[in-house]
C-alpha cells in the first residue's frame, strides 16, 4: 500500500520524506487555506515546492467548479511537473473535466467520494485516483471503510486501473484496516503516519536492552 502524506505543510512533507517511507502528497483547498497560502502565483510556487521534495506523485485541486474554468485550472496545474495530479470534485462538470484529461494524458484524482456509485462513474470517466472520505463517513456514523472494500471489490471485478486512495484517515487503525481490505493507497497526516512506529513494549525493551548494556560495561567488583 502507497503511503501518501494529507498536507501542504512543507516541515512535514521534509519529515515524512526523510523517514523514506513516502510515495506522494495529497493537498486540498483547506489544508493550503491552513498554512495560508493564497492567491495563484504563491498556490502554483507552494505546489513547485513540494514538488521538488517529493518524488511521487502530488495531487493539487481545482478550486474551479465550471467544466471550461476547471479544464483552464487544471492544464495549468498539470503544467507545473510530471507528478501533479489534477484533483476533480466528484460533480457532474467533475466528471466532464475527468474525462477530458484522461484523454489528454492528464492524471486526476476525484475528490469527496462518499459511494460506491460515485466511485464508478469516476473510474469509467477514467479517474487515476479516487478519494473516499473513510473518517467523515465516520463522522457521521456511517462505516467509512466498509466503503472502501466496496470500491476495492468493484473495481477488482471490472479490472479498473483506478487506485482507491483512502482518505480523511485519521487515526493508524485506519491505515491497518486500509491495508487489510486492500486500498491502494492511504493519505494521512503525519501525526496519524508517526503513531504507527509507537509500542510501550518497544519503549520498555529498548529502555531494558540500553540498561543491560550500560551494566555489563560497568568494572566487575573484585
Ligand atoms: C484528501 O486529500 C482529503 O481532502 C482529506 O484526506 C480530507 O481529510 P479530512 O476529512 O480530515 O479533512
């Protein structure tokens, strides 16, 4: 399973990056909005930037929400690297745009997948990516990863090339039940990523294995 990191904080790209475990970035509107990036020419430098720490692929969203204002924003965001992905908003005119850059060659990834049926319009549409909500489903009592093996089992049945790209993770019992119903890949924030390596019982042992060593190395009494 692909590990990408949920962020347009650049420490935080540079951390994950380094722990060499990283194989892309997802942004979106919010998380730019956060880190206050604003305004075309500083959103465009912000995804250059990014770019040239992470050797995978970035997914960058249209704010546009009109198909011609969509297709216009995303060629430009395509523009800036070979690894940006074109994140699309699962909407009638999304779907337009989708099938468009696939014809162009144009990679995308649809955004505030909420369905099984969504899912499958965007990968007929030709979709690279699609992005189910697994904690919002929660958030509303609804099983976010139920929704996941659906898409899984979907698009493992029709041969669909479309990765599922589990998103809205948010804590690393999602990231083991993503992998265990098969997501290609899960997007997190590196807090929920870093929570995976912690173990009391690794702590306690490696606390008990530097103690032993310390003693042994101590002079014997004679
Ligand atoms: C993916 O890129 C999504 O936009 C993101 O994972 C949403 O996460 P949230 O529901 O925690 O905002």
């Amino acid at each position: 399973m692909k590990f990408f990191i949920d962020t347009a904080n650049l420490a935080d790209i540079r951390e994950a990056q380094d722990m060499g475990i990283l194989d892309g970035v997802t942004t979106n509107p919010s998380l730019m909005a956060k880190e206050g990036i604003t305004g075309k020419d500083n959103v465009m430098r912000h995804y250059k930037q990014i770019c040239e720490i992470v050797e995978g692929d970035i997914s960058a969203e249209v704010i546009s929400v009109k198909y011609d204002e969509m297709i216009k924003e995303g060629e430009e965001l395509a523009d800036l690297d070979e690894n940006i992905v074109v994140k699309v908003p699962m909407t009638a005119d999304g779907i337009k745009a989708i099938k468009y850059f696939s014809e162009k060659g144009i990679r995308t990834n649809c955004t505030l997948i909420f369905s099984a049926g969504q899912a499958l319009v965007a990968a007929k549409a030709g979709a690279s990516y699609v992005s189910p909500f697994v904690g919002r489903l929660d958030d509303i009592s609804t099983d976010g990863m139920a929704l996941i093996e659906q898409i899984v089992t979907i698009f493992t049945n029709y041969g669909y090339t479309t990765e599922v790209l589990a998103a809205s993770v948010r804590h690393p019992m999602h990231i083991i039940q993503c992998a265990e119903v098969g997501a290609d890949v899960m997007t997190a924030p590196l807090s929920v990523i870093k929570a995976l390596l912690n173990h009391p019982l690794t702590d306690s042992g490696l606390a008990k294995f530097l103690a032993d060593h310390e003693k042994a190395a101590l002079p014997v009494k004679q």
